[in-house]
C-alpha cells in the first residue's frame, strides 16, 4: 500500500460520497413524483494488485415488481370502466331523482292518475280539469327529460371515447420514442433509470383508458399489447382510430353512425362482439354506456311512452278509428315506431285551452265533438282502469314483460337507481383494490426522506473522513517532499 | 427480522385517501343527521327501492280516495235525507188517500190540495243540489231535476199542470165512469213509464230535466273498488210517486168524487204511490249498505295507509340515534386522523438537525 494508492482509495471514496449524495437528493426531490422509482446505489470494493484501491458505486433504479404493475394496471383499467359506468348512469338518475323527490316518471304518472281519480269526484270542475291537464304536460314532460338525460350520456360517452383514443394515442407516440432511447442509452452503458420511470407514467395513462399487457424485450424494448392482444406498440407506434360523432339520438347504434373502435385497422370495439374487443378501461366504459346501457334505457322510456299512449287511445271510447288519444306520437296518433317516442309524446291540443282545445275533453273522451252531461264519469274510469290494466312491454328493455303501466314506470325508477348502485360498488370495491396494490408499489419503489436524510448525513461524515485522508496523505507527501527536497 | 420501508408519499397517499373518505363519510351522516333522511335512499333500500316507489304512489291513491269516500259520505247522507224526506211527504199523502178509499170522505176536497203539498215537498227534495251539483239529476248535475208544475219547459213549451189535462192526456180528464178512468190511467201511464218518451207529454220532456240513462253516480273508493250509488228523478220508482201524486194533485176532485170512475182512479193512484215508496226504501237500504262499504274501506285504507308509511319510514328515515352515533364516531376518527397527520408532519428528521 502506498500513499499514491491511499490517495486514489480516498479519491474514489470521496467520488462515491458525491455520486451517492445525488442520488440521495434527487431521491428527495422526487419523494412526492407520482410514478418515480427509488434510486439505491450499491458499492463495491476496488482492488489492484491484490491491494485495496478504493470504492466503486453504481446507482440503479430499485428493481419492479413486473407483476404488481401487471395487476395494479389491470385494477385501473378495471376501475376506469365502472367508474365510467356509475358516472353515466348517475347523469340519468340526477333526472330520475330519489324516491322521495318525487322528480320521476313514476311519480308523474302516479299524479296523473290521482288527477283522474279526483276528476270522478268533481267531473264538472274546470279546476279539477286543469289539474289532470297539468298532470298530463308533467309527465309528458319527465319522459322527455329522460330521453334529453339518456342522450345527453351517449353524447358525453363518444366525447369521452375521443379524448381516451387521443389520450392513448399520444401516450403510445411517446413510448415509441422512449423505447428508442432506452435501447440505445442502454446500449451505450447509460443510467436509463428516468426513461424507464417516463415509460411507465405512460403505460399508466394507457392502462386507465384500456387494458395492456406488456412485456420487455432482452435489449430494454417494450411492447404493448390490448388485453386480448391487439398490438398497440411493437417498434412502432399502432394508432386507435375513432370518429366522433355530433350527435347520438335515439336508434342510432354502433355502425349506424355511430363509431367503433379500431387499431391500425382491426376491429377492437368493446361493444362489438368481436374477439379483440377491448373489454376495460375508460374507453370500454363509455362504450358500454353509449352502446348498451343507455340504449336500453331509451327503449324503458320509448316502451313507457307507448304504454301510456296506446292506452288513452284503446281506452277512449269517444275516438274514431285512428285518432290520437291524450297522449300523441309528435301530434297524431301512435305511429308505430317507438325508437325516440320518448321524445316524441306529447299532449293532444284538443284538450289544451291554450291551443284552441276544451278541459272537458279530459272527461267526455278527447274525441267527442260536443261537449256531454256534466257529471258524466264513465270515460274518466275507463282511462283510471288503463293505468292498472296489464300489457305487454318489449323485453329487450330489462324490465317485466307485462305490467300495468303503473308498475312498469316504478321498476324504470328502481331499474336506474340499482343499476347506478351497483356500479358505485363495483368502482368502490376496484377503488379499493387499486388503493392497496397502488400503496404496495409507492411503499416498494418510493423514496422515505427521514431514510435519505439519515443516509445523507453517514454520507456527509464519509465524504468528511476521505477529505481527512486526502488532507493527511498530502501533509505527508509534503513533509516528504520537504526532507528530500 | 426484516423491517420494510415505507415511502413518503405513500405515507402522504394513504393519510389524504383515509382523510377524504372520512370527510365523505361524515357530510354523508351530517346530512342524515340534519335531515333525518338516509342519504342515498336508493342505495339502502337495495331490492326494496321499487317497492318504496310503489308504496309512495300508492299512498297519493288512498288520499285521494279517501277524500272521495268523504265526498260520498256526505253526498250519500244528503240523500237518505231527501228521501226521507219524500217518504215521509208520501206517508202524510197515503193516509189521507186511504181515508178517502174506497169511498170519498167528508175531506175528500182536501186531497188534491195535500197531494200538491206533497209535490212541492218531493220537487224541493229532488232539486236538492251539493255544492252547485244536483245530487238526483243523474249525469246533467248542472240543472235541477225536477220542473216547477206550473211553469213552462222550455223543450216541450208544456209545464207538468199542463200535460195533465184533457187535450194533452187525449184521454177523458177527469174521468167520470169507469171506462173513461182506464183510458185516464193508460194515458197517465204512457206519460210517465217512458213509453212516449219523445213526445212533448212525456216525462222525459216536461216533469224532468236531468240525464237519461244510467242514473247512479260513480265514486272509486279503491283500486278497482267502485260504489255506483243514488238514483236519479227519472229513477222508476220516482215516476210512480210522482205520478201516483200528480194523479191526486191534477184532478178535479169535485167533479171526480161523486163519479163511478172515483174508486178505479184513487185506488190506481194509492198504488202507484205506494209501490213507487217500497221501491224507494229498497233504494235506501241500498245506499245505507253502500255507506257501510265505504266506511269499511275507509277503515281499511286507513290501516293500509298506515302500513304503507310505515314501511317509507323504514326505507327512507334515517334512524336518529344510529346517525348521531356514527356522526360521533367519525367525528372522533377525524379527530384523531387530523392529529396523526400534524404529528407525523413534525416527524421529520430534518426537524431535529
């Protein structure tokens, strides 16, 4: 050992000293950096010659837990999708109402027919009358918001699916060229610690859109792939393609204008029934709201408003053949398409003052041409008998196949509000489940200051012991130098 | 023993998750405690949401049924009134009639004018209205039912005095033989069973203004629970009567009494007078067991309505004492998580350098 050696060992100590202060402070300064990987520094003793000659560091990124990535992603993208869900659907039970605000179709029709049950105490009264008018433009009125409700959801979900495949697409650009300077930072020998940490926010902002797998190739490539295996990123970049569209009204359906979902060509529509269809994340979410749910929704609402209008027409016997009832199909009598009736019901004029029709209509049939005795009831029990009478309702609408009116608007209320229910506890339960693993990772891979800090200050006494050697080896090189000299 | 390391902003993640939940949790049972409403009522009726649903409507339909029990109550004792009322006006007449049968009495002059008594007695009854509505005009409850006797209608330009003549009978009026009283009563018949019902004499024309057709009104007491009560002027059991009396109030009694056709006319009219009065007790009995449905369905409406808010109660109430609890419960968990947090910032090891 000589003092040229103890120099060079105090050299390297002092240069491990500072290489692993920065580490320590860019270890800080990250501590709160969503998706920042801990840096630790190992050292190493150098020898020559079989002599000690110092210390060497190397400053790694901690290692990942591919895994829990793997199972933290597929929790987001899981979460994404049903908080999506619950979102949308909530947009539609902000109409609906809780049972007790009585803001719901339910609760309309319920008024209308006490309006009617009052009607046959006091036929003669124009106030009663106008009771069961009001009634009438309510409800008419709470089917229509629905379907403005429902559509306004399928709108926001097509928005909500451009923004995802934009988002997407931008996050797959970036990786593309990450991966380009990985591969090659790597094989030039450099720290690609602050890539790797950039490659996986990204893949974290792919993963809350829709569902990936990925894996890393031996020279630090990563591919990405769909869940059910669509290659988003392989070398380059694919690209999601969707078009938006300015409108989604009742009927319009996935190819009829409505957008899919494709990448580089191939068919990955969540709703679409096809065996790549992306089946999580924020982009499935809005598809299922768009596509499915909401659509079956509208048809409650379409077959609701057939219900009530078929009914007035079939109880009113003052009607001729093919009149409108109380209620219309855009003013004329059931037209026989109920896509969009929702939308479409109204009130028939020829009850409404204000448009040239006469309240008594409302007791003596919408039909009748002069007005009858007074105290006249029979029409008015006939249209009360309508709303507990049985009748068939399409199916495909998720509800009973034959109810009363009067039950089936109840189970559209209850329909919506269980349905956003168990989709706030389906994002709930995969809240939970993302919150433990998304610790897991920050408690494996984050950065504890107290630790750093600690760390810091054995740095400071090490650096501070070299500087010592460094100063006690150059007085003795100059003593030596000075008796020779 | 391995000791793992946890990473401040994990720290810092889980202390700002817990805190929001908590504060979630607490504006969540503040809002159940300052409203007394459970806070997402559909969420914690669960399966039971559409049943509360329907329960709710079905409480609006027992109200307004209800009210319509009570509208009936007093609609339906108004007229056991007025019929009783014509019963007892009717009862007065029969007695004198029955003096006067087979043969006339010393009083006998007196007969038509007690029948004309008795007329005015059974019009006022029978022109009784509720609220502006006629209560024994069938369906037109917006007219008196019954024409004054001597006053013109206006659709057959006959009042009921002038229908009972001679030369709008076509048959001999007063009767004064036997033969000429069968004609007399065959005539008086046709006026007032329907049989010439658009003819100016008829019944249907001068005596009565009300509806034709069915003459019971409607009140719905409960799903398909319904009551078709009363009756109305043109009700046959009226007609009698009021033929049996417009016999006895029309005729010359004078020219009448000393006749053959006496006994056939006074003893066609008792009958047609009493016969008209059994009906009308029929009619009665009919009304009083209809008063006894409704307030059996009163009653029960009422203990359905009872259970109906009940189970809303159960379904939507926030039970008072479970959320002042838990409100107390969280309120110690944030106490205690906001003081874990400002403990744990100070827990820097740069705070003791």
């Amino acid at each position: 050992m000589s003092l040229t050696l103890a120099l060079q060992s105090a050299k390297s100590g002092l240069i491990t000293s500072q290489n692993q202060t920065a580490m320590a402070s860019d270890n800080i300064a990250n501590a709160l950096t969503p998706g920042y990987v801990a840096r630790e520094g190992s050292n190493s003793s150098v020898t020559v010659n079989g002599f000690g000659a110092g210390v060497a560091s190397t400053i790694s990124r901690r290692p990942v837990d591919e895994f829990l990535l793997r199972d933290i992603r597929f929790e987001a993208s899981t979460l994404a999708g049903v908080a999506y869900e619950a979102e949308g659907l909530s947009v539609v039970t902000q109409v609906t109402g809780q049972p007790d605000e009585g803001r719901s179709v339910a609760a309309a029709l319920a008024a209308l027919e006490e309006a009617f049950l009052q009607l046959t105490t006091t036929p003669e009264s124009a106030s009663v009358q106008q009771g069961v008018l009001d009634a009438a433009n309510v409800a008419v009125g709470r089917i229509q918001d629905q379907q403005a409700a429902i559509q306004s959801a399928r709108e926001q979900a097509d928005q909500t699916i451009f923004a995802g495949v934009n988002e997407v697409n931008d996050a797959l650009g970036r990786l593309e060229e990450l991966n380009e300077r990985v591969v090659s930072e790597a094989a030039a020998g450099r720290d690609v610690s602050a890539l790797l940490d950039e490659r996986d926010r990204q893949l974290d902002r792919i993963s809350e859109q829709i569902g990936i797998r990925s894996y890393t190739r031996e020279n630090g490539e990563l591919v990405v792939t769909t869940r059910e295996g669509a290659t988003l990123l392989d070398g380059a970049a694919a690209r999601l393609e969707f078009t938006p569209s300015s409108a989604a009204p009742p009927g319009s359906a996935l190819g009829a204008p409505l957008s899919g979902l494709t990448v580089n060509g191939a068919d990955i529509t969540p709703t679409g029934g096809g065996a790549q269809g992306a089946g999580s994340g924020k982009i499935a979410g809005a598809f299922a709201v768009r596509d499915e749910i909401m659509p079956q929704l509208q048809l409650q609402a379409d077959e609701l408003a057939r219900g009530l209008i078929e009914t007035f027409e079939g109880q009113d016997a003052s009607l001729p053949p093919g009149a409108a009832g109380l209620f219309t199909d855009a003013g004329a009598a059931y037209s026989g398409v109920v896509t969009g009736l929702a939308g479409r019901i109204g009130v028939n004029a020829a009850v409404d003052p204000s448009a040239g029709g006469a309240l008594w209509r409302l007791r003596d049939g919408v039909g009748a041409v002069v007005q009858g005795p007074p105290g006249e009831t029979a029409q008015v029990s006939a249209f009360i008998d309508g709303f507990s009478a049985a009748q068939a309702f399409d199916p495909a609408a998720g509800l009973a196949g034959t109810d009363s009116l009067r039950g089936f608007a109840s189970s559209i209320v209850a329909d919506q509000q269980s349905r956003r229910v168990g989709a706030e506890d389906k994002a709930e339960s995969a809240s939970f489940r993302f919150d433990a693993l998304e610790t897991r990772r920050l408690s494996d891979n984050g950065v504890n200051i107290d630790e750093e800090t600690a760390f810091l200050l054995q740095l400071e006494q090490a650096y501070a012991a070299n500087a010592q050697v460094v100063q006690t080896v150059n007085r003795m090189l100059d003593d030596l130098l000075a008796r020779i000299g | 023993m391995l000791t793992k390391s946890v990473s401040t902003f994990s720290l810092y993640r889980q202390q700002q998750t817990n805190l929001q939940r908590l504060n979630s949790d607490f504006a969540t049972v503040n809002q159940e405690v300052a409203s007394q409403r459970k806070s997402d009522i559909s969420a914690s009726a669960g399966p039971r949401t559409q049943e509360l649903v329907e329960s709710r409507g079905e409480i609006g339909r027992i109200d307004v049924f209800l009210a319509n029990i009570e509208t009936f109550e007093s609609r339906a004792s108004l007229m056991d009134a007025a019929l009783t009322d014509i019963d007892e006006a009717v009862q007065d007449l029969m007695s004198q009639i029955v003096t006067n049968t087979p043969e006339p009495s010393v009083g006998v002059s007196g007969l038509p004018e007690a029948a004309r008594g008795a007329l005015d007695a059974i019009n006022n009854a029978l022109n009784l209205s509720l609220g502006g509505r006629s209560l024994f005009s069938g369906a037109q409850i917006d007219v008196a039912p019954m024409q004054n006797p001597e006053t013109v209608n206006p659709a057959s330009l006959l009042s009921p005095y002038d229908v009972m003549t001679a030369a709008n009978l076509g048959a001999p009026y007063p009767p004064l033989t036997a033969p000429d009283a069968a004609l007399a009563i065959a005539a008086i018949d046709d006026v007032f069973d329907g049989t010439n019902a658009a003819t100016p004499q008829s019944f249907e024309q001068t005596f009565y203004n009300g509806a034709a057709g069915p003459s019971t009104i409607n009140a719905e007491i409960g799903d398909g629970l319904q009551l078709d009560y009363g009756i109305a002027a043109d009700d046959p059991a009226l007609r009698q009567v009021l033929q049996g009396v417009y016999m006895l109030a029309t005729v010359d009694m004078d020219a009448l009494a000393g006749s053959p056709a006496y006994t056939d006319y006074v003893d066609a009219a008792l009958a047609r007078v009493s016969a008209g009065v059994a009906d009308l007790r029929d009619v009665q009995g009919r009304l009083g067991f209809q008063q006894q449905q409704a307030a059996e369905a009163k009653e029960g409406l009422q203990t359905s309505r009872a259970f109906l808010v009940n189970t809303v109660v159960d379904l939507e109430v926030a039970d008072p004492v479970e959320a002042q609890t838990r409100f107390e419960a969280i309120e110690r968990q944030l106490d205690a998580a906001y003081a874990a947090t400002v403990r744990a910032s100070r827990l820097r090891l740069t705070n003791y350098l």
